[in-house]
C-alpha cells in the first residue's frame, strides 16, 4: 500500500546552513548535510521509531530438561 506524500524535492534556499550563511559550498543541487529551516532552529532528523515485537511463543524452542528428566536418562 504505496501512500503518496505531497513532498516538494529540498533546495538549497531551504537548507538551515544555506539561510544562517553557514554553508560554504557552491552547488547546484543540496548536499548531504541539508537540513530544513525551520523557526525553532536547527533540529536533527526525525528516525524511525522502535516498536517491541509481540512475543508469540510461549515457551522456548530448546529448554534444559528436569531433574525428572535428567535422571530418567542417566538411570539407564
């Protein structure tokens, strides 16, 4: 399920850097470090968040065996 976002492509006029007279780069498309300007200032970018997988088992696949057990296979 493709959603599409009405995202305009970043421009160097747009970049914190590029407004604060901080980049010193002449190009002519926006480099790695571009970051957007914004009132509150240099913000860092926004990462994924982490989600918890549901367990779904409720019991491990490999387990020591019990006492019972153990002795039962060294009993012979």
């Amino acid at each position: 399920m493709a959603t599409s976002r009405s995202t305009k492509k970043p421009v160097c006029e747009d970049c914190f850097f590029r407004c604060n007279l901080l980049c010193a780069l002449a190009l002519d498309e926006p480099c790695t470090t571009f970051r957007p300007d914004s009132p509150e200032g240099l913000r860092p970018p926004q990462q994924l968040r982490f989600s918890f997988r549901q367990e779904r088992r409720t019991r491990s696949a490999w387990a020591f065996p019990s006492a019972q057990e153990q002795a039962v296979r060294h009993a012979s």
